[in-house]
C-alpha cells in the first residue's frame, strides 16, 4: 500500500538537501560573530535545557503556554512517527507493525491520541491568533500557513489510518480499532473499494506537508525549532548580565556599528526568536509607545546580518548599516529607548539577549561618534569632571552626616563601609532616607564608615548609556579606595550602587560582600538588634519592585518582609510584581533623559499603584522613589505618600512612643 520508493526517493532527497542548505547559509552567518566562550559548567548548562526546554518552565509562566507545551511534546512523540513515515517510504520493509506487540500496539495507541491532541492544539492557536493574538503583527500569513500545515500532518495520519482500517474485517478491524481509537472515527468514511486511493492520497499529503514544512523552517520564524534548544542550552550563566569591559587601546573601535561586531551567540539568538512577543509585553520602552521593540530589535538584527553577511564574509564593507532609519537597521531612538530593567531578559522563554545588544550601540555613539542625547553632555561632563551627575563639589558628600557625627571608615576598626551613593548624598529626598539608615545603623549597634568627599560614584548610568571610558576610569579609582583601605563589607541603599559594586567591579577584580539596605535592616530586626516598640500606621501601603534589586539581584522578599514587621500587615502587590514587576523608567541611564516619545513610564507604573488606592506608595530605590514621587505630583494625587523601606522601619522604631 506503500507508494513506491523509487518516486519518493529523489523528492525526499532534494527536499533535505534544500533543507540542509537553507540551515547552512543562515547559521554560517553566526561565525561572522566574534568568539564566546559558552561552553562552562556544561552539567548546569544540561539541567537548565531540561528545565527550559523539556519541562517547558518559562512558557508556562503564560496561561497561553499550555498550548505550546501541548504541541511541543506531542511533536516529541510525533518526530518518532515521523521518522518512521519517512523510512518507511525509502525501505518499504521498515515498520513499526515489525516491532513485538507489546509495544507496537501502545505505541500506536499514543500516536494516534497525540495526533487530536496536536490539531486541537494547533486549532486553539489557529483561534487565540485570531481572537486574542500576542501582539496585532502576530496574524500573519505564514503563521497560519505553519498551523495549518500541522493540521494536515494530522488529517493525512488519520486518513492513512482510516484506509487501512477500512480494509480490515471482522476481529483484525476490530483489534485495529483499538490500536487507532481516534483514527477509527474516521474509518466509516472510507469506502472499502476506494481504501487504497485513499490511503495513497493521504500518505502523499502527509509526505509533501511534512517536506514542505521542513523546508518552511529556515526560512521563516519557525526555525527556532532547530535553534531553540542550542540557544538555551548555550545561554548565558551569569546573573545579572554584563556589560563586557571594553580595552582602551590606540586604534582599537568602541562598540559595536556593524553586526558582525557582536559574538557568534549573539548572532545565533537571531535565529532562535520564536517571535511570542512576551518581551515586547514586559517591555517598558514598547509598552509606553517608544521606538524600541525588543521583539523587532532581534528580527532588525537577523535582516541586517542576512543583508549584510555575503559582504561581510567577502571581508567588504556592509550594504545596510546596523545604526540607522531603515527598515533593517536600528534607530537611535530605539537605542536609547531602553531603561535596562531586564524585563526582556526575564520573559524570553529561549534566553535571547536582547537589552545586552543596545548598549555596545550605545557605546559606539558615545566613544567613536559622540552622539548623544543633549541632556546627556551636562552629566557626562559632570561625572567625568566631580564624579556626580549633578557636579556638586565632593567636599558636599558627606555634609548630611554632620549633624550625626563624624563616621568616616577606619580601616581595620570599620565592619562596614556605608556607600551613600550620589543621589543619597546629594539629594534633598534622598538625603532623608541616608539619614533615616544611618540612625537605624546606629541604633542597631552596626560599625559602619562613609569615604566622605573620597566617595565617587559607582559609574552605573555611564555605563548603560555607553560611556564606557568614564566609567572605566571611576571603576578603577573606586577599586583603588576599596583595596587600598581594606573595604570587604558594603551597605548599599541605591540598587544601582549595589549591582555595580557587587557584579560590575569583578571585572576589575574586586570581590566585595555587597547588601541592600533593606536586607541588612530586617536582619538586625530579626536578631532583635533593632526592637520595633510599636507597629507604624501607613494605611494601605504597596510595594513597588526595584528592577535593579529584583530582575537584577533577585533580592524580593527582605523588602516586603521588612514593611511587615513594620506594619504589621503585608504590602499590597501590584498586577505586575517581582520578576515580573514594571520599571520606573529610569534605569539605563533612563534618569537623567526626558522622554519625549509615548507616555511617561513613571506615570504607567504610578497610575498601576494608584489603582490599589494606597496611602502609601514604598521602594527601596531612590531613583524609583523620585519617578514615583514625581508621578504621584503629576496625577494630582499627593495625598498618597512615597516613602523607602527604611524610612517606614526608622518611623516605627525611633519614632513610635513606647
């Protein structure tokens, strides 16, 4: 019943050699990419492929998942089938029905449930796609071609089945139906006479959908089955991402203006977008109408290196630039538009790195073109010239402690060095919750320092806004203090400050125990260093998720932990909350730029807090506090009181009567 190998042969032949060729002209364009190493700790490395990939952990994380999760593993069982389908059509002799019957028949019973279950599957897809899609751009024809390719799969195995069905009698066909439930309901419809025909037209179709779809991979979004699983499993290590430390050398170009710049498995993560558009979802910058698409950020990339690649292998230069308005290049709004909270980064069921891209362009603007946004050059130069965006002498820094006694560090006496940070010693608002964590400190009995005017700032902003040069040189200066004092335990009340102190400067070779002072408070409360007399009275209070302290340091709980013991009440919780909690708008150097595309971020997230009708807005961030507080005067709602963690805890225990 089996057409003849002869005919399926060379169609099967050229189809995989078309298949093979279209994978090889698209993933040799990943070895343009520069060398990474992504081969270390390859246990975790297959731990974490079985996680993601196999127990599908990141898709489920949307009730939407459960549809993906459903064709994902019935196309593990079916790529079996398939398999067989596709030998058995070049060497006829080659069947499951040879195998024991012990397992051919459960094997087939699977096959045949699992193939309703997939074009159930593909029909919920088909549906929410139409109804209820991701993004408006998801209704595309391609998508629902692929889906409906899938369904034929599925219809032309039924059809297969059925025929062979049909032509059964008596105790055979009965015991066919058993191993083929679902396939028999389709089994009245084949006439005896015409079972051949049938079976014949239906093992075609399901042959020429199946080489048809192979073939439909690489070339659109769906080749992410074939990259997906390496790209997870090839995924970065580290948490938070990096930045790469950038060598200033004579001659050498500062970040990246042309796609091959980036590493191959960066190159590969254009392949391997599924185009799900949950980054775009988390994403403040899209999600407030900017340039940036995270999501069309990775397809930008994967146009601009296929337009580009047969140059760049010929060692030319490109035809289309990487920076720049057309459809296959980045704009510089988009550039810009990031904020760094890393929602991307957390959503990407596959680990694609799409916020890590932006700042090497950043970079290169800044470093090689020295083009930026105009309000960026007053902090450039003040950060280059005082070592604080505001440029404020350094002999100011430590002013705020004057009135508590001097706490300079002494090494080997000092336990911890208390980092200000510029916004908490320069800053009239924030200045109240430096002052507020220096007294609980103090009550607590902690040994704690401050460098005074010799504190600089961590270089964060400079950072992400790709000044690299700036930051290198503050880095090493502050690297300079730590060792040369002896500094090993730090206090941080800006997160920005902590991820840069404790994951940015070990590149400089600095290892040092960094904590939040959120987490620091509620341990002394919790070892009862610090007594809480009475709980405080906030009223109905909720807690705003630093990017910087949650995505990037997954610190969630000492925060929310330390209003309560405050209180005596948990923190209301925003829609959007912990990992996937929605940023301020100022990160990414975001602070210190206006924003004059969309909505304002800080007054999406404002408005999101003020939905719980609190009376008290709380963080423990000190850029978040300013675009709350600056949110809560814009929406006319200055009833509603933003205040940080510590100042909630300094209220209850230094300001509540016994």
């Amino acid at each position: 019943m089996t057409p003849t190998p002869t005919l399926f042969a060379p169609i099967f032949i050229a189809a995989t050699a078309l298949f093979l060729y279209s994978c090889w002209k698209r993933l040799s364009l990943t070895a343009l990419g520069r060398p990474d190493d992504r081969l270390t700790n390859i246990g975790q490395r297959i731990s974490d492929t079985f996680t993601y990939v196999l127990a599908q952990k990141r898709v489920l994380a949307k009730p939407s998942g459960l549809i993906h999760l459903a064709i994902f593993w019935c196309f593990l069982v079916l790529m079996v089938a398939n398999t067989e389908f596709l030998l058995h059509g070049l060497f006829p002799p080659v069947s499951f029905s040879k195998l024991p019957d012990g397992i051919f028949m459960p094997l087939m019973q699977m096959i045949d449930v699992v193939s309703l279950i997939t074009l159930i599957a593909v029909t919920a897809a088909a549906i929410r796609r139409i109804v209820a899609p991701p993004y408006p751009e998801a209704r595309t024809f391609e998508a629902f071609f692929i889906l409906f390719l899938i369904a034929v799969l599925m219809l032309a195995n039924f059809g297969i089945n059925a025929a062979k069905i049909a032509r059964f009698e008596g105790s055979t066909r009965e015991l066919a139906q058993s191993i083929m439930p679902v396939s028999s309901w389709f089994a009245p419809f084949v006439p005896q006479t015409a079972g051949k025909l049938v079976h014949d037209l239906s093992w075609w179709a399901h042959a020429l959908a199946l080489l048809l779809f192979m073939n439909l991979l690489p070339l659109s979004k769906h080749f992410h089955i074939v990259t997906s699983i390496p790209n997870v499993f090839l995924r970065r290590q580290e948490q938070p991402v990096l930045p790469d430390r950038e060598e200033f050398v004579s001659g050498k170009e500062f970040g990246i203006s042309q796609v091959d710049g980036y590493t191959w498995k960066e190159l590969l993560d254009a392949f391997a977008c599924t185009e799900c558009g949950r980054c775009q979802m988390g994403c403040p910058a899209s999600q407030s109408g900017k340039a940036l698409n995270p999501r069309t950020l990775i397809a930008t990339l994967k146009h601009n290196l296929m337009k580009n690649g047969p140059a760049l292998k010929q060692g030319a230069k490109p035809p289309v630039p990487l920076i720049g308005e057309g459809a296959d290049s980045v704009s510089e709004e988009a550039i810009w538009a990031c904020t760094t909270c890393g929602a991307c980064l957390q959503s990407c069921p596959v680990f694609i790195e799409q916020m890590p891209k932006l700042i090497p362009l950043r970079r290169h603007l800044v470093e090689m073109e020295s083009r930026f946004p105009e309000e960026l050059l007053n902090l450039f130069e003040n950060m280059e010239g005082r070592s604080n965006p505001w440029g404020i002498a350094p002999t100011e820094r430590g002013k705020w402690a004057t009135l508590l006694g001097e706490s300079p560090f002494e090494p080997g006496k000092t336990e911890y060095l208390f980092y200000v940070g510029c916004a908490g010693s320069f800053d009239a608002r924030a200045k109240q919750i430096t002052i507020a964590t220096a007294l609980l400190l103090d009550k607590a009995g902690v040994s704690w320092g401050i460098l005074g005017k010799d504190e600089k700032c961590c270089g964060d902003s400079l950072r992400r806004l790709g000044n690299e040069y700036v930051f290198d040189k503050l880095a090493q200066e502050n690297v300079a203090i730590f060792k040369e004092r002896g500094i090993k335990k730090v206090i941080a009340q800006c997160p920005h400050c902590l991820t840069t102190l404790k994951n940015d400067y070990r590149q400089y070779g600095l290892e040092l125990e960094v904590i939040h002072h959120s987490q620091l408070l509620l341990y002394l409360v919790q070892d009862g260093r610090l007594k809480l007399p009475k709980q405080v009275d906030m009223g109905s209070l909720v807690y705003h998720d630093s990017c910087y302290l949650g995505r990037h340091n997954n610190i969630y709980d000492e925060p929310r932990e330390a209003l309560a013991l405050a209180t005596g009440s948990e923190p209301l919780e925003m829609s959007r909350n912990r990992e996937n909690g929605y940023c301020c708008g100022a990160g990414g150097g975001r602070m210190w730029m206006e924003e004059f595309d969309g909505e304002r971020i800080n007054l999406q997230r404002t408005a999101e807090a003020l939905e719980l009708k609190p009376d008290t807005i709380c963080t423990a961030c000190p850029y978040c506090l300013t675009m709350l507080d600056d949110g809560i005067k814009d929406l006319k709602a200055e009833k509603v009181q933003v205040k940080d963690v510590a100042e909630v805890l300094a209220e209850a225990v230094l300001m509540t009567k016994k």
